[in-house]
C-alpha cells in the first residue's frame, strides 16, 4: 500500500514536470516564431516587396495603397539596402510581443544605425506587426517625410607658387614635369 502511494506520488510529480517542460518548449518555439516575423519582414523590406510587407501588419488606419506607396518612396528614396536587424530583447505584454532591436541599413547617404522597438500582436492565428512610421525611423511621425539632398562641397583653388590656379572648382588644370627643363635652385 506504500510502495503505491510513493508510485502515484512519483507519476504525479513526472507528469507535473513534463506538463512544465512542454509549455516551455512551447513558449520557447513561440518566441522564435515570433523573432522569425520581425526578420522575415526586414528581409521584404530588401526585396521592395511593399504589398507582402502589408500582408505582415496588423489592422491600422492606413490603406494598402498608402502603406505601399509610403514605404515605397521611403525605402526607395534614400536607396536603402542591405537592412539587419539583431535582436536585442523579447518581452511578453499581456496578449502582445515587444522586441527591442538595433536596425543597420545602407542608403544614399551612407550607413545608419539606431535602436528601435516593435509590438507584435496576434490577429488572425498569427503575430502580425504593429505597423507606423517609427518603424522606419523610431522619430519619424505619420505626416512626416524623408529627403536625401547631395549639396556640392565648394572647394577652394589650388595655385602654384606664382599664384596661377592648378585647379579650381570643377575644373583641373593639366600639369606635367619635363625632366630636362626643371632648374636647380
């Protein structure tokens, strides 16, 4: 009659062990699927597929045709290319994810890096991105946009020691060394 007490106590606590395991597991493959939706949408963002990108979003006050277009001239307005994203935190808020990452990507206007955070919500059966405009940038509003200008440098002259230009702004003027005419001094 001990030896069964001590039995069922044994199979209880197995039984409660590997309920815990499982929902670990569990928990553990959600967070990684979860991880895997930021990665897979930093990945469309590098193909320019805009309308797939929508497809990743929850349900916002944007139309699809906005949100292409938006992401659209952004995206491709500053040439980016190349974006990565390592995450640096997960954090479950009630029903929702947060992920706290740090974004490289390479543009026009060379390379830019921040830290940025994104909620992950579930709709439909699946964790959908919490869209806005800091997505692509952490300070860029709704109403705002995004510009690249190239604005030339002036460059000064460059002279030779009688004060003749060798080169200016734009222009270069040619200059040589004939061996047999150069003088000592």
């Amino acid at each position: 009659m001990k030896n069964k007490k001590v039995l069922i106590g044994v199979i209880s606590v197995l039984i409660i062990l590997a309920i815990i395991v499982a929902i670990v597991l569990v928990n553990k493959q959600n967070e990684e699927k979860i991880k895997q939706t930021l990665t897979d949408f930093i990945g469309l963002i590098n193909e320019k597929n805009y309308e797939a990108m929508y497809e990743k979003v929850a349900s916002m006050n944007m139309s699809k045709e906005d949100f292409i277009t938006r992401n659209k001239n952004i995206y491709e307005g500053i040439d980016a290319a190349n974006l990565k994203v390592e995450i640096n935190n997960l954090e479950k808020k009630e029903n929702d994810y947060k992920i706290d990452y740090h974004e490289i990507m390479f543009t026009s206007a060379g390379e830019i890096q921040f830290d940025n955070a994104v909620i992950l919500e579930k709709e439909n059966q699946e964790y959908k991105i919490k869209w806005d405009s800091s997505f692509i940038f952490p300070q860029l509003g709704d109403d705002q946009k995004v510009r690249i200008s190239t604005i030339k440098a002036k460059r000064g002259d460059i002279l030779d020691r009688n004060n003749q230009i060798l080169a200016t702004d734009g222009t270069v003027l040619s200059t040589g060394i004939v061996p047999r005419k150069t003088r000592r001094e």
